[in-house]
C-alpha cells in the first residue's frame, strides 16, 4: 500500500543522519500516516543535530516538523482524512486536555512535535494524530504555482508568527517592526503587511534586508550600521512621515538574540506589544518597569494553534505571502549535505527536503 | 460658597510643605471643584519629595492624587454632580482623544493626574476634570462602617491592582502569587481572593506577611528566609496540595523592586501572566525566550481606568476588600511630620490626611 517506507534517523549528535528502512503500522485510533511530499529543515532541527539542544524522544529519530504530504492509511476514526492533502502542524496538541478544552493548546501537556516527541517528517512517511491537520485545496494550491511541498513551511516559520500577529491585535494602520528579517522573521513582515501594518524591518545583514523590501518592508533598518538611538529616532521619523500613531508599535523579536531582544524592548513605548517569537538561552538586562510605565506589554509565543491553520495558508494560496523566493527544495537523500550548508551558512533560502519519487 | 480654601504646597524638594491659601474658581466647562475629604498619601508623592522624581507640572505644586470627597462647584455641562460624593481617578484621562476613543484610557496623551500634572489633593478643595468620576454610595459607605475619606485610597492603592486583576482574566481556582504584600500588593492578594484565586502572598517582611495572611493569602512565604529554589517548591507544593493547576498562575509584581521583579519572573511557568504594578528604576537580568517556550505573557498596568471603579469600589462597599486595617486618618496640618513618618517608615498603614473642618 505505502510502497518503500524510509527515513533518515538521527543517532547522535554531529553523526552522519543514517538511512532506515521502517514498516509503516497501521495507524491507531485517531492516528493517519502521511506521505511526505516536503519536509522544511528548521533552526530547531539543527539545535539538536549542531548544539545541546535535546530531543525528548530517544534516539535513533527523525527530525523534521514542517511536513505536508498526503493521507494515505487511516484508522476507523479518521477515515475521513484518506487521501487528503494536508499540512501536519509542528505542534500537535491532543485537542483534549484540561488545557485543550479552554483553547490553550500552545501549553498542551501532551502535545506531540515530529522530529521531537514523535518521529519526524524526513521521511517517505510519518504517522501523526490526525488532530489539527491542515486540509490543502489542491485547486488553489496549483492556481497559485505552488506544490504540496512548498506549503510544509506553513507548518512552523509561517503559521508561528501568524498565531504572534493575530494574537498582537494587529490591524490596518498599526506601526509593526521586525527585528530579526530573515526565516521566520521575513514571513512575519509579509503577514504583517498583508494584514494591513507599516512595517519596518530591522536586521544586521543588509542582503536580508534588502530581500525583504521587495515583500512588504516599508522601511529596512541596518542595526549593525546605526546606533539605537538613530534607529529609534529612524522609527519614530517613519511614523510621522506616514501618518501612524506614535504609540502602540507592535514588535515582533524573530531574531532569537540577546542583541535583537534589547533592541526590540528598547523600542517599546506607550501602549506597545512586544511578541517574543525567537529563542535564544542569553539572558538580557531589561528596565521591567517601562512596562508598567508605558501599560506595555509582551507576549510569548510558542507553536501556532491548529484552528489558525487555515487562515495562515489562506494568505499563501491567496498570493498575498510569497513562499517560493523564501524556499529551495532539495533531495531528501542529500540531507547532510544540506544540514551542513544551512549551519554553514551557505543556504539563504529555507530547505524544503522531498523524498525521492517511488 | 466654599469657605476657607488653602493647599500644602511643595515649592522645592525636600524643603517643608507650606500652607497656601487659594481662590477657587468657579469650573471651567467639563470641570468640577471637589471638597476634599480624604487623600491618601501614596509612595508616589515621596518619590516627588525625597527623591528625583520629577512632577509634570512647575513647583510649587500640592501633592497628592487619592482623592475623595463631595462636589461643591460645578460647571454648565457638570451641573448633575453638584453635592454627590465621589472618588477622583489617580489618573483622568481625557475621554474624547483617539486613545481614549479606543479604550486606551492609560495612555491617553492628555490624562490629568492630581498632584503632579495638575494641583492636587493636599488641600481643602481641588479642580477637577468631571470625566472619570466615581459616584459613592453614601448609605451603602455608612453600612460598610466607612466614611467618605476612608475610600479615598480607592483611587489608587486599590483601583490599580483592580485593573491588573481585570486584565489578568483571573478567574475563581486560579493560582495567584503577589509578590511585595504591603500596600498596593495586600490590596492585590485581598482583591484576588475575593475573585476567587488561590493566593500565595510573598514578601521579605514577616509583619507584612502576618497581617496580610488574615485578608485572603491562603500561603505566606518569606523570601528573605527562603532560597529561591525553595520558594518554587512551596508554591509547586500549595497547588498540588489544594488541587490547582501547575501551569498558568497569575503572578503580580508588587514589590517595585528588582529583588522582587526577579523572584515574580522566575515563578514564571507554562502559561502563566506575569502583571508589572510596581515601578522602581532598577534593572533586572532575564531570559527573554522563557516568555515563548512557556507562552506566557507580562502585562504592564498604569493606572486604571474610570470604567472599572465602580466595581472595584463595590468590592469595598460590600466588604469583600477592607480597608480600615490599612489605613489611618491623620489631620492635614500634620502633612510634614506625615510625610516623614511615612519616608522612615514608622507608619504601616496608609496615611489619609483629613483637612480640618471649617
């Protein structure tokens, strides 16, 4: 039914990933299997692979949690789902916990990351919960020019900042900045504007930042080449010129550095929202009472909840948040290589890995 | 009309208060003069005082933004308040800017505070904007055993954390922790008791701790005798023990020390909401990040907005918040000696400085 069913497995840190042949089981109650038709390689992935960062599954484990594919083994309960195209959200909650119930999916106990808690999307296939599949409508999917495997990063780089947008209230007019332009940080301007923001781009890498002008950046800010205080002052001259409020910014921090999240918290003023999306372990040394003085605000943000799913492709299949300047596929075979030229730094594009046809 | 009007003003920091007599003027439009019956001395005024604080408004300038009393003059367009007995907002705001017109009352770029933008409450009499004012129910004040000079610290000391407690959408079962249980922060752990929250009351000051422990803190802990790994346990244990959720808790920074902002953010866990009420200029070292993978969230409160004072002072009313253990009314003329009892710290209760009567 499945045809060859592989993966390429993690066994310890900085080892060659190794091929291994699996057999699929058939899925149990609330599970499918998919077939993979892309599987995006994540800052997360290389976490575990380059740096100390632990899967909570043991090893041997495929990483990979930004996985679309198509449905092809159901049990009783999700036969519904058979032969669906489909996007796996990077988090699966269980959808019925305590914390479930009341729509806080993100802090799930029980939620399960492929290539994490679960095995992961590089792979022919993954058995996941079928809870919180994303349904693809392969109509618009090819009126966009777009392949099933392109969506995969819609699992993570474009539904995560979604879920941090919609949860900042952002709406049409508002001042949004985000520091940090590349990944995660490129789509969060392009969903920003889509939804109506000015958006200013700050990054310390000019190539980025001139990338994304061309993707809704209204104003790029170079943090390497000017001090904070023109960067602010660069901010502050945006909005008169345009005609935005002076208050209430709304700040995305996608970088994941301790030099972006002082940046992000010191352009905070009144009324402002500052989304904490990017993770890095340093600490950084902060006035916590400008909160209180400006009645600011941050919020963290982990995963996306699968009920935003929909919306966040929409804006994909719609055209209004370009996916194919951002990605680059490439063999699943060839996963090392592509590891290596990503930690490297020799890979701008997001990898998309496909495995190869049967 | 308004017989003998005079204020105690501060023309320099530090030098003593004087006695000033003033001509009321009659209301301009949208304003009100109220006779001051009560008005609470707030850490606020001291910081005006003792240290570098400075008041929007020129010295000299009477102090003093807890303010309770009756209406005694009125304007065209505020006719219907003359005689009632009202709680003057800590901060007014403008009601008709684009903030406001938004819901953004605390920060509205034109909000009055008595006593620092405008001339405050230290004073037989104050001019006031109409907008914001809260009507007191004189009968339901004298079946709570109150008079009306005893809610004057309604304006502030309870009314802010009231709006903390709002945002925070604490709800009955939750796990609260205020950290800082004097002042503001008793009224917190007694406020968030009687919406129903499980509160743990922390503080480095045992007395403190004692007092609050009969108004609604179910645990007292003291920082100063326990380590912090052990303060975590303790709280870990108290929700285990009484049946609470782990994740989640709802945490008010009261202490508006970086001691204290330290210890409320390390409490952090998944999902918790980490409520900014005190200020202190200090810096504290944090790990941003634990914000997303806890998907948690800080809220900054300044102030609090007019909307929310009638139930906050129904808490008082139907005396589900005391206030008489907390306060103590000393005559106005005693302001200095107040001033320095309160700075040394040899008063524990809130002073209310009562003007005399004519």
């Amino acid at each position: 039914m499945m045809g060859s069913t592989h993966r390429w497995v993690m066994n310890a840190r900085h080892e060659p990933l190794l091929l291994e042949n699996f057999d699929a089981l058939p899925p149990e109650a609330g599970e499918v299997v998919v077939k993979v038709a892309g599987c995006g390689v994540c800052h997360t992935d290389l976490g575990f692979f380059y740096d100390d960062v632990q899967t909570r599954h043991a090893l041997p484990l495929a990483l990979g949690h930004e996985i679309s594919g198509r449905v092809v083994a159901t049990a009783d309960d999700t036969a519904d789902w058979m032969d669906k195209a489909v996007i796996i959200p990077a988090v699966i909650p269980c959808g019925s916990c305590d914390a479930c119930q009341r729509r806080r999916y993100a802090i799930c106990p029980n939620q399960k990351m492929p290539g994490n808690d679960i095995q992961g999307g590089f792979a022919t296939h993954v058995q996941v919960p079928a809870f919180g599949l994303c349904p693809v409508d392969e109509a618009r999917l090819k009126d966009a020019g777009l392949e099933l495997a392109d969506v995969s990063v819609v699992a993570d780089a474009v539904t995560t900042p979604y879920q941090a947008v919609v949860r900042s209230g952002l709406t049409t007019g508002d001042l949004a900045i985000v520091v940090g332009a590349g990944g995660v940080g490129g789509y969060t301007v392009q969903i920003a504007n889509a939804l109506g923001a000015n958006v200013v781009a700050i990054d310390i890498d000019q190539e980025k930042l001139d990338v994304i002008r061309g993707f809704g950046a209204a104003l790029t800010l170079n943090a390497k080449e000017l001090a904070f205080p023109d960067l602010k002052k660069s901010v502050r001259n945006f909005a008169r010129e345009n005609g935005l409020r002076k208050t209430e910014s709304i700040i995305f921090e996608c970088s994941g550095s301790a030099a972006g999240q002082r940046t992000a918290y010191g352009l905070m003023t009144y009324g402002s929202t500052l989304c904490v999306i990017g993770f890095t372990m340093d600490k950084v040394e902060i006035r916590m009472s400008n909160l209180m003085a400006f009645d600011a605000r941050m919020l963290g943000n982990w995963g996306c909840e699968p009920a935003l799913y929909p919306a966040a492709l929409d804006l994909v299949l719609d055209k209004r948040v370009q996916l194919l300047p951002f990605v680059e596929r490439k063999p699943l075979e060839a996963i090392n290589e592509v590891f290596d030229a990503v930690h490297d730094g020799r890979m701008t594009r997001r990898a998309i890995l496909i495995p190869e046809a049967e």
